[in-house]
C-alpha cells in the first residue's frame, strides 16, 4: 500500500483536527484540579476532545481515572505502544499571534503544542486510523498511550502502568528522528526557605513557568521608599539592559518599582539555547543594597548560575562524548518578602556523572544561604541496545520513507520512551529542521506534519504486522 497516497487524500481532516485539538489550552491548572481532571479543566477537555473523536471513529478507548488513557487498534498478545502526551507548557509572551489560536501561515500552524506533542500525537492517531481503515491485520495490538502530566512529573504514566501490561516494545514521538536511543538522566529539584522581614528593598520577585523553561520574563518590585534616587536607578537599569543586548523596562506603580526583564525562552535542556530574564535580572540586582534575606535570594542565582549552566562554579561539571554536557536551568525563580522563597532547577546528567555527588553539592551550597531542597522528580539515564529489534526496524521504515540514513542519536531530553522497557524517541523533529519547542511562535509545518504521518503510519504496519 503507499502509505503517503492515504496520508494526502486525508491532508485537509488531518491539517483541521491538528488545529482544533492545539486551540484547546492543556496547561497543568492547579486551581481546576478535581477527581475528574486530575491535572487541570483545560487538559481534560483536550483528553476528553481526542478521546471521544477515537471512539466515534471505532476505537477501543480505554480511560484511567483522567490520568492517561490508550487508544487500541489490532489484535495478538503482545503490544505496540506509542505514548504520546497532550499536556503542553504556557503559551508565554512574545508570539506573533495568540498561542492557542493555531494560526496558519506560510504552510505552518503555529501553536503552543505544535511540535511538542500535540501535533505528533495527531499524527500518529491518523497512523492507525489510516491502518484501521484499510482493514489491515494485525499479529498484534497497537496503543496510542495517552499522557496528561508529560511537561511536570509524570504522574500520568505512573499511574497509567500501575492497571495496564507494558508493551513489549514502542516509541515516543517526541523528540528527533531519526531514533534517539539514550537519553541524558532528569531531576527537578526546589529549593526554598521562610521569609520573616518585612522591610528591605525587594518586595517581590518573580520568573519562570516550569522548571524545564527557560524564563522569558522577570518582574522584581522595590519598594519605592527605600530607592534613593529613581531616575539613577532607572539609568543603571537601561545601561545594564544595553551592556546585556536585552529588553526590559523601569515603571512607578503605586509604592512600588517595578523592574521588568524581557529574555528569550528555550527548553530547559539547553539552558544556552535561551536567555534566562530571572538570573539577568538578579544579576542588576546584587549592585543594589540588600539585607540579609534578598541577599540569600540574589547571590546564589548569580554567583552559582548567571552565565553558568555547566556547573563549573559548583564544580559538578561533566560531559560525555555522545550524551553531552551536565545541564543546570533554573526554571522558577520566587521571592515574597515576608513570606517565603524558592528556586526550582531542572538537571540534566548523562550517564557516568554522579547523582549523589551533584544533589550533594547543590544541597550543601544552597544550605549556606539556608534553602532546603526536595527532589520532585528524578528518572536516571535511559538508553537502548542498538542492536534491538525495534532500533532495527524504525531505521529500515526511516531509511526507506526519507532515502536518508538512519543515524542513532543521543540527547539531553526526556521522553516518554524511558517508561517502556524497550522504547526509543522517534521523531517530530527532521534533521536540519529548527527547534522551536517551548519557544515563542512554536510551530509545525504542514509538510512535515504530513511526512511524520507517513513515516508513523509505515512504522506502526511494520511494528505491529503478522
């Protein structure tokens, strides 16, 4: 059968459903979280939207508690898994249309989940619904595994494997083709400590969405009566602004001075691939006279991590010659003068550095400024034999469809493929094609959107055939 003849005739369903499923917002809401929508209103309604499409379509759909879910196609005993995620981090600032309004333009949808994993979902939805309707027969089933907690802790496919069987084998397309087979170890830690003054110059502080980000944006309020001299401080500011090549602004509101630094968001596994607004901003900040709690704030984002995302200054430093070097982004940055403070910092290690080592040098130079740490999430190195059947197989289905060579590829990202025993990331991204995951103006190009439903509708025939 050619696979790309049945992926063209379905090219205007496909293009509408990927933009209806991206203007749904499925951004982790704590404030909407209830029994039925573990995760938020906004992620259930995406989740309800793909599911009840699944079972108008034919589908056996199969929902756990609003955790996660599968979508099953095919016959045999043994599993095919795909594990996907709808989950997508905010929309942030700076886009040239609204982030969930699924734009087209120039051939691209632009949308929040575009890339990173919304549109790769749909298209591997359209894979075995391409497969089911031309009657094909399967020796065994193929799960689209649904995730809802991708881009925070994963509680979705922990609680999703705790009911079902594991897949024998699968893949996540999240990530790059051709197959990524090892991926680097991810930790998220939060340090934090009680604020009891309520005097001082900082007022408030405040940058970052998610720890795996890189913040775009950062707001510090003085308190105006502790600023001596406004318009030199707003000079100091626009210098700083200058010497740095970023934006931001000084404004009066009320009794307070409002400090706002504009940087470029980037995923966190590539701290350099952004601009990090909350430490640029710290770093103006450690000129200003501070008592002893903002200094505690201030000094250890500047001294440990401003121009810093190796941990070279904390000497934790370490690099492999295919999974690359030890990441540090810190993610969220939180001061309420009075109240409490936190920093949060998404690791990433690759295999061969020390987890204890790390966690202990960071605990013990944030315990000189008297943050106590908790680890929220942490999944170790995952890699695949090269030699596996299923590395095999999706490099024959990449090499045939594409002509290219399928290259084994290390990375700093974690995806969903290290919650299988036999899994690989395999796709959205093309080789050569910009990364613009967890960016402003996000998106997926209609082309390509098409290609990976080729490459996934053959990959699942051949993963899955008697």
């Amino acid at each position: 059968m050619n696979w790309k003849n049945e992926v063209d005739k379905r090219k205007g369903t496909i293009v509408k459903d990927t933009q209806s499923f991206l203007q749904i917002e499925s951004v982790l809401d704590e404030k909407t979280v209830s029994k039925q929508a573990p995760f938020g209103e906004k992620i259930r309604e995406a989740y309800d939207w793909l599911l009840h499409k699944a079972k108008q379509e034919g589908f056996k759909v199969k929902d756990h508690d609003g955790y996660a879910a599968h979508i099953e196609w095919g016959t045999g005993e043994e599993i095919v898994g795909i594990l996907c995620h709808i989950d997508v981090v905010p929309g942030g600032d700076d886009w040239t249309s609204p982030a969930f309004n699924a734009e087209i333009r120039d051939e691209k949808i632009y949308a929040r989940g575009a890339l990173d994993d919304k549109g790769p979902t749909m298209a591997c939805y359209y894979a075995l619904k391409i497969l089911k309707d031309a009657g094909i027969e399967t020796g065994k089933r193929v799960r689209l595994i649904i995730g809802t907690d991708e881009e925070s802790q994963w509680r979705c496919v922990d609680h999703y494997f705790k009911h079902e069987e594991m897949p024998s084998l699968g893949f996540a397309p999240d990530a790059d083709f051709p197959i990524i087979y090892a991926e680097k170890g991810i930790c998220d830690f939060i340090y934090e400590t009680k604020l009891t003054s309520n005097t001082g110059l900082v007022r408030s502080f405040h940058s970052g969405h998610r720890l795996n980000m890189v913040p775009d944006r950062a707001v510090a309020k003085l308190d105006i009566k502790q600023v001596e001299n406004t318009s030199k401080l707003r000079n100091l500011f626009h210098q700083y602004l200058v010497h740095n090549d970023c934006k931001g602004s000084l404004n009066i509101r009320d009794s307070n001075v409002e400090l706002t630094l504009n940087g470029f968001s980037a995923h966190g596994m590539e701290p350099e691939d952004g601009v990090n607004a909350g430490l640029l901003l710290a770093g103006f900040l450690i000129k200003l006279p501070l008592n002893i709690e903002e200094k505690n704030f201030i000094t250890p984002l500047v001294a440990m991590f401003l121009k810093d995302s190796r941990g070279e200054n904390i000497d934790i430093a370490y690099s492999d010659e295919q999974l690359g070097d030890l990441t540090i982004n810190i993610g969220q940055m939180m001061y309420e003068q009075g109240s409490e403070s936190k920093i949060g910092i998404n690791l990433r290690y690759p295999e061969g550095a020390s987890f204890d080592v790390i966690k202990r040098s960071l605990d013990d130079h944030f315990q000189a400024y008297g943050y106590v740490g908790d680890t929220r999430v942490h999944e170790t190195p995952h890699a695949m034999d090269k030699d596996h059947e299923l590395v095999k197989i999706l490099s024959k289905v990449y090499e045939e469809e594409t002509g290219e060579q399928a290259e084994l590829l290390a990375i700093g990202g974690g995806t969903y493929a290290r919650a299988l025993n036999a899994g690989v990331a395999f796709g959205p991204l093309f080789p050569g094609q910009k990364d613009v995951i967890h960016q402003a103006d996000e998106y997926i190009s209609i082309k390509h959107l098409l290609a990976m439903t080729v490459i996934y509708t053959r990959a699942v025939y051949e993963l899955a055939k008697r």
